[in-house]
C-alpha cells in the first residue's frame, strides 16, 4: 500500500519534460487522495497544449502503481490556470 510520504516523493521526483523541474516544486498537483489502496490526483500541466501531457500521465500512473496503489485516477484540470511563482521564473531566468 502507498503511503502519503511516497506519493509526496514521488511528485517530488518527477520533472516536468520540458522545463526539467520537478511536479512538486512547479506546483502542477492541485490535489491528491489516497483511499485504501486507491490513488486520486489533481494535476494541471504548464500549458493545455502541453505535448508532454499524456506522456506525464502515463508515467505517473506507472510510478505510483510500482508503489503499491491498485488503482490510480489522474485527473487533468486546467482551472485555475497555472502560474508560475516568482521563485520558479527566477529558475526560469524569466
């Protein structure tokens, strides 16, 4: 079974694929659950057009399941927008 600890892990060791910072520190995940051994998370991409997007999905699923979660649910939103912090355009030079 997943614990809190390592999804928090997890989303703290997944990069972004274009902006090669991790989902954490980007603050892409909105919000996540984890009932029994179930996995729910709110996750926002930098852009709607984000090529990368499927791919994010995909691989999260997978690293969360290698963790124990039976089933895992990512649900894209888009609201609110994101925004990057003004500590993430500094690491940006932007």
């Amino acid at each position: 079974m997943i614990t809190t600890e390592q999804l928090i892990e997890i989303f703290k060791n997944y990069q972004d694929p274009e902006l090669l910072i991790d989902i954490w520190t980007l603050k892409l995940v909105y919000d996540y659950k984890i009932m029994e051994n179930k996995v729910w998370v709110l996750l926002t991409f930098t852009s709607p057009l984000c090529p990368f997007g499927p791919q994010m999905v995909h691989e999260l699923e997978a690293l969360i399941k290698e963790k124990g979660a039976a089933e895992v649910t990512i649900e894209i939103t888009f609201e609110p927008p994101w925004q990057p912090s003004d500590e993430i355009r500094e690491m940006l030079g932007v």
